[in-house]
C-alpha cells in the first residue's frame, strides 16, 4: 500500500495547486489548465476503455460492467442531480454559498475513488497503478480550479478555498487506505472506477472545451488519447 499512498499524496497536491492558481489570479497557470483538461480528458477516456474495464472483467467477472454503471451513475447523482450548481473549470460569477459546499460533497465521492482507483491499479500491476495515477494527476488541477473559484464566487474566504481542494485530496488518499482495509475495494474497486473515470473524462471535461473552436484544444484531446500509447510503449505494457 506503502508505493500507492505516496502517489496518491502526490496527486492530492494536484488539487491544493489548482486551488492557488485560483487564489493567487494566476492567469498563465489557469491558461495551461484550460489545455491540460483537453489532453486529461483524451488520456482518461483512453484509460478507462484501454486499461481499466478490462481489467475490471478480469477482476469483477460478470459484475464488472454494472459496477462500471453504478461508478458513472453515482457521479452524475452526487455532482449533477443533487448539486445544484457545478461544472469543471474556473467559476467567474457569484453563487449562493451553498453551492461551493454542494460541490464540494459531490466530488468527494469522485476523488475517493481516486484513491481506490490508483490502489486497485497498484493491486494489478505497478504500471497500471502509475498510468491511472497520471490520469487522475491530469484532473487534478482543473478540480482543485473548480471548487477553490466556486467558494470565492460564494464568499468563502482564500483560506476555505484551499481548504476545500485540500479535503479534496484527503480523499483520495483515504480511498487508497480504504481499499487495503475493505476486501470488498479490493476485488470490486477497479470496476467502479472505471465509470467514475469515463464519467470524469466524457461527462465533465469534454464538455468544458468541445462547444470552443480551438485546433489547439482539439489536438490536446486527440494527444491525450495518442499520450496513453506512447506510455504503454516505455513500461512495455
């Protein structure tokens, strides 16, 4: 577990760094991670279909693909149904305050499975814990983004923005812990995850760039997609 919990420290801190991009209005950085979600959103849906469903069937069996509906309904439930207010990417006008803690218990369920993604992919094999770390890492920023500008946009204090992108990352790296304690997790995590992570890629960040005509973010998407080979090829899996 020991390997999977410091990748999961590190990705956590992919939150806290978007989250100060925010607070500290750096423009340049917040520019970059307009891109980095094209190309996180290419090399997630590429994972999820690439790597992690079939493993899920070899894990899961006949379960796996439920369980992958079950991972991308439970997204859709906790972030678009019962928020009333979200969407990835820098939040520019001013909500209620409700809706930054809103969005902030909607994604907690999403970055837990974070965690339980990279620990089941540890549990496979350490290049596929290392290739869903790298996806997770690329949505990181963007999601430290989105819930730091959504408490600013609602009051919140910088303090409390950062807070929340922390807490964020503590729930990734309780996911790892919880798949080493729950039996369950560690049979039947990397099935779940995979809808949390199509959901993620197809759902939540597609959407943020696909209505902008830009060559530039289409070929980040499409390099995205192209960068999971290109990694498969140096592990040599």
């Amino acid at each position: 577990m020991g390997e999977a919990l410091g990748y999961a420290a590190v990705a956590a801190l992919g939150n806290v760094a978007g989250a100060l991009a925010v607070t500290r209005h750096a423009a340049r950085s917040l520019k970059v991670i307009e891109h980095g979600v094209a190309f996180g959103a290419g090399f997630m849906l590429a994972v999820a279909l690439v790597d992690v469903i079939p493993e899920a069937f070899a894990r899961s069996g006949t379960l796996a693909m439920p369980l992958v509906l079950a991972g991308y309904l439970a997204v859709h439930l906790t972030q678009h149904t019962v928020t009333p207010h979200f969407h990835f990417g820098e939040e520019t006008h001013h909500v209620h305050a409700v809706a930054g803690t809103s969005a902030l218990v909607g994604l907690l369920l999403h970055t837990l499975f974070d965690g339980v993604a990279i620990a089941s992919g540890f549990l496979v094999r350490p290049s596929l814990g290392v290739v869903l770390f790298l996806a997770i890492l690329l949505h990181k920023l963007p999601e430290g983004v989105t819930i730091s500008s959504l408490m600013l946009a609602g009051g919140r204090t910088r303090g409390q923005a950062v807070g929340g992108a922390a807490l964020l990352g503590g729930a990734t790296v309780l996911g790892v812990i919880l798949t080493d304690s729950l039996g369950v997790l560690a049979r039947h995590g990397l099935a779940v995850s995979g809808g949390v992570t199509l959901y993620v890629a197809a759902s939540n960040l597609v959407p943020e760039f696909q209505a902008k005509r830009s060559w530039l973010l289409a070929g980040s998407f499409f390099g995205g997609a192209a960068a999971l080979y290109l990694l498969k090829v140096l592990l040599d899996v």
